[in-house]
C-alpha cells in the first residue's frame, strides 16, 4: 500500500470516529433520533468522504506548500 493510499486512509478513519464522537456527545444531550445503526451508517459515509478527500488534496496542498515538515 502506498504512503499516499495510507495517509488517506487513516484520514477517513479520523473522520469517521470524530464523527461517531460528536454523534454520541449530542446523544447526550438530545435525542437524535437515530438508531445505533443509523449512526454506523452516517459514519461509513463520512469516512469514506473523508477518506477520498484526502486522496485528492494531498498531493495538491504538498505541490502548493512545498515539502516542508515540521
């Protein structure tokens, strides 16, 4: 797997668990009106399209910024 196809990955994961983070912080207070599932759903998706974002700006932001790491 490449470092790219990696990074983009491990985005989507990021994603998603922020997500199913703050999904279960307003469950706390409210109902959302969702069910367990429903929510694992949401989270797939908003994965993926974090995860296919990545894939496609990465390389556009390392062109603009150089390769400079902290």
């Amino acid at each position: 797997m490449s470092p790219r196809t990696r990074s983009a990955l491990l985005w989507g994961l990021v994603g998603a668990m922020a997500f199913l983070v703050l999904a279960q912080g307003y469950r706390l207070l409210a109902s959302l009106g969702l069910d367990t599932l429903a929510l694992v759903g949401v989270a797939v998706v908003v994965g993926g399209v974090t995860t296919l974002l990545a894939y496609v700006v990465e390389p556009r932001l390392l062109r603009l910024g150089g390769n400079e790491q902290c």
